[in-house]
C-alpha cells in the first residue's frame, strides 16, 4: 500500500483531502436544516412579511449564535467548493495562488460583514 | 521493451468554443456541471446576498429602502433587474441544494444505479426549474 502519511506520502495521491470532503458535507448539511429553519419561521404565523417579523427572527441570542455558525460553516463550505474549481481549470501555479487568495479575502470580508451586521441587530 | 507497440492517439485538451457545444451531456452531468455554475454564482454575489440581509434586517427605515429597490429601482439600476438578479440566486440556491441533497444520499447509498443517477438528475432538474418558476411568479407578483 502506498505510503499516506508523513513526508514519504505521494503529493499527487487521493485521500489527503478527507477532512474537507466530510466538512463540506457537514456544512452543507447543516445549512439545508438552517434553511428549513428560517423557512419555518418564515411561513409561521399569518399575514405579510413586515420588518418586526423578518427581523425578530433573526434577533434572539441563540439564533444569532446558530447564525453566526452557519455563517462560518458556509465560508468553510465555499472555500473547499470554490478552491475545486480553480484545481480543475488553473493549472499555472503563479495564477491559481492569486486566485486563492482572492478567494479567502473576497469570503472573510464577507464573513465580516454578515456577521457586523448580525450583531448589532 | 516495447518498441513496436503503437502510439495511442492523445486528447489532452478539448476547445471550448468548438467542442463544448456539441458536446451532449446526460441529465447528471448537467446537474454536475450546473451545480458548480450555481456554486460559483452564488460565490460571486455574496456581497450582493450580505447587502440584502443587512438593508432588510437592520432597520425599519432600511427595510423600506429595500422594498423600494425591488419595487422601483437603486440608483441606476431599475427595480425589475435587482429581481432578475435575486431569481438568478434564488434558482441557484434550489439547485445547489437540490443537487446537493442528491449528492448526499448518492455518498450514503453506496449501491446507486445507473438508472437512479439518471431518474434523479431529472428529478432534480424539474424540481428546481419548477420551484423557481413558482417563486419567480411571487417575485414578479402575477399572483
């Protein structure tokens, strides 16, 4: 069997990435009950959609907490999707790196951002 | 050593002006392919999702400010294509979840069929087409 672990493990080889198949599996798992979530209290009680009511979901300590969890599970979860991509069709190392790193600070200012203006609801 | 063997012919690369319209997909693979066009959508207008959450929850006075934009329009943009935008989110929300809910059974299952790969995609390609078309109705407000 071929060495897969240490510095004699083969760079080219499958199974190295594991830990991030199963966590953008996780992710997505938890951001399809999210949904049902928000959905549930979406549908929930009669009548049009003001602002107290969309608001008010959001507003409670521990659905900020689940939010704020949810925000970072789907900044986990487009890094490994996203980074995919640029595996698959950017083969110039220079081009992917820049790439990359585009791509984390395009999704931690975005992160930022979600979560500022979750906690100042 | 094997001297005499022929050379096998190589395709490295496909052209994608030339091949890639031609090139006739199965139902999977147009749920695989539109799963990541969905994905990288989505990637791209996050700053645009973010801004719809903060205008919508953040006050009384922005909430009316964010019905005014879809309603009537934001700067130069007309109200009508912040909607197209948001039906473009919102049809590649359902298929990325759709496809994605797919996926995950396909992972736990480990004896697929042929068949269900291909019953499934359909499945799944109607499902988020039809859906959408319904929210898209609501968006539009015809009904």
């Amino acid at each position: 069997m071929t060495v897969n672990y240490g510095s004699k493990r083969v760079v080219v080889g499958a199974h190295y990435g594991l830990r991030d198949w199963l966590a953008q599996r996780i992710t997505a798992a938890l951001m399809a009950l999210f949904t049902l979530l928000v959905l549930l209290q979406v549908v929930m009680g009669s009548g049009p959609i003001g602002y107290d009511k969309w608001a008010g979901i959001f507003s409670s300590q521990w659905m900020k907490a689940l939010t704020f969890t949810i925000i970072v599970a789907m900044a986990y979860h487009v890094w490994v999707g996203v980074r995919d991509i640029w595996m698959d069709y950017i083969k110039p190392v220079a081009v992917r790196l820049s790439l990359q790193i585009f791509t984390l600070v395009w999704l931690v200012s975005c992160t930022g951002w979600a979560i500022q203006v979750l906690w100042r609801l | 050593m094997t001297e005499t063997a022929p050379k096998r012919p190589e395709f490295r690369n496909i052209n994608a002006l030339s091949d890639l319209p031609t090139y006739r997909l199965p139902p999977a693979g147009w749920v695989s392919i539109l799963h990541r066009i969905s994905g990288a959508l989505m990637f791209l207008l996050l700053p645009f999702i973010i801004w719809m959450f903060d205008q919508s929850v953040s006050s009384e006075i922005s909430f009316a400010k964010f019905k005014y934009a879809f309603n009537v329009g934001l700067g130069f943009a007309p109200g009508w294509f912040l909607k197209l935008i948001a039906l473009a989110l919102i049809w590649a929300y359902l298929h990325h979840l759709i496809a994605g809910v797919r996926h995950i059974y396909m992972d736990a299952h480990h004896a697929v069929t042929k068949e269900f790969g291909r019953s499934s995609a359909i499945a799944t390609l109607s499902t988020s087409i039809a859906l959408t078309l319904l929210l898209g109705a609501k968006l539009f407000g015809l009904y």
